[in-house]
C-alpha cells in the first residue's frame, strides 16, 4: 500500500489514516523490504557512506596533529577512537534521522532535504573532527612532553592561536573537504529521494494492475 497526503475531504472512504509517524514508518517497512535492492540501494547504505567518509577525514586531521605535536606512536589509539568514531556515528545517526526517514514523506521539499543534509554532513564530517582532533592531539602531548602546548586552563588565547597556526597549512584542504562533504551529502540525499519515487512509482503502478485485473 501506497502513501499519498490529501486534504481531509479528498480522502477515499477506504482510506486508512496515519499520522506522520506512522506513515513514515509504514513507508520505511516497504523500502526495507522492497525485493529489488538495486532500487533501494543508496537508500538503504546512503547514510552508512556519509558515515564512512567522516571517519576518513577524522584519521587525516588526527594524523595531521599527532604529527604537529610529534606523538608518533603515544595515545594513537585513544586518540583515533573518538575522532573517527563519533564523526562517523554521528552522521550516520543524524542523516538516518533527518534526512533519510524524511525523504519517505509524499510531498517533500528537495532542495530543503538537500540543504540540511549537506549542513549536517559539512558540521558533523568536517567540523567536528576539526575540532577533537587537536583536543585529543593536546593532552597527549602534555602528557608525554612531546611539545611545549600552554595550559588550556590558564592561557586559552595561546592554545588557540597554536591550533590555527598549525592549521594554517592545511585550510584550502580543510575548505575542499567543508563544501566536498555538503555536495556529496546532497548528491546522496537525491538519489535516496529518488528512490523512494521509483518504488513509490512501481507501487502504484502495481496497485492499478491489481484494481484494473491486469495482473
């Protein structure tokens, strides 16, 4: 069965009602059951894509830090788990929830769903790990004197302005990366939409056979 909004008064007497909640669920249950995969393919590991590639800029920036505080092998795995990690499961969990449940609503907004999916894609793959990497990078570094890194506690500016000088080298690569991951995340986030139209379009067709005895 098929998901369509109407007015109240263009619903068919044997309709059956659903709130969005459940429409989107009831539409869910059919693009993750549909037979043929290839047509539910990015829907269906769009979001697992995304994921992956926050976790990939996560272990260039951490590997860019570790190596500007000269950790070579101290804390490297406690530094890469939280940095690849959360990026990765947060964009993932954040497209799931905001995009991709989303794009199963009849009459949706692309370029709506399109430009929230690349911010969350751009904040949560590029920002984020902007961001742990020298956090983690940091205490590291303190620890095991590797580097002369001022106290966050006490001289915050000092800590700051060490963090953008090193990341000075690398900002045009950061800014590739920052509209990189919107566009991607765009470009993703329409072919999961069109997805959902081609099965949705497959369905009704099946339904008309089957109120037309064509089947």
């Amino acid at each position: 069965m098929s998901v369509a909004e109407a007015k109240l008064s263009e619903v068919p007497p044997d309709a059956i009602l659903l709130s969005k909640h459940d429409a989107i669920i009831h539409q869910l249950k059919i693009m993750k059951s549909w037979k043929n995969k290839s047509d539910t393919f990015v829907f269906r590991y769009g979001g697992t894509f995304l994921g992956c590639i926050s976790a990939g800029v996560g272990i260039f920036l951490n590997s860019h830090f570790r190596k500007k505080y000269r950790l070579f092998d101290y804390g490297r795995l406690s530094s890469y788990l939280p940095i690849v990690v959360l990026p990765a499961a947060l964009s993932l969990l954040f497209h799931t929830q905001f995009v991709t449940t989303e794009t199963t609503l009849p009459n949706i907004c692309a370029t709506c769903m399109e430009t929230r999916a690349s911010a969350i894609q751009a904040m949560t793959g590029c920002v984020l790990p902007l961001i742990l990497a020298p956090l983690s990078s940091i205490p590291v570094a303190m620890q095991y004197h590797t580097y002369d890194v001022p106290f966050i506690t006490k001289e915050p500016m000092k800590v700051f302005k060490l963090v953008q000088k090193q990341t000075k080298p690398i900002a045009n690569i950061l800014m590739a990366i920052f509209v990189g991951q919107a566009m991607i995340a765009s470009v993703v986030t329409y072919y999961e939409m069109k997805s959902v139209h081609r099965v949705r379009t497959k369905l009704a067709k099946l339904e008309y056979d089957l109120e037309h005895n064509q089947v």
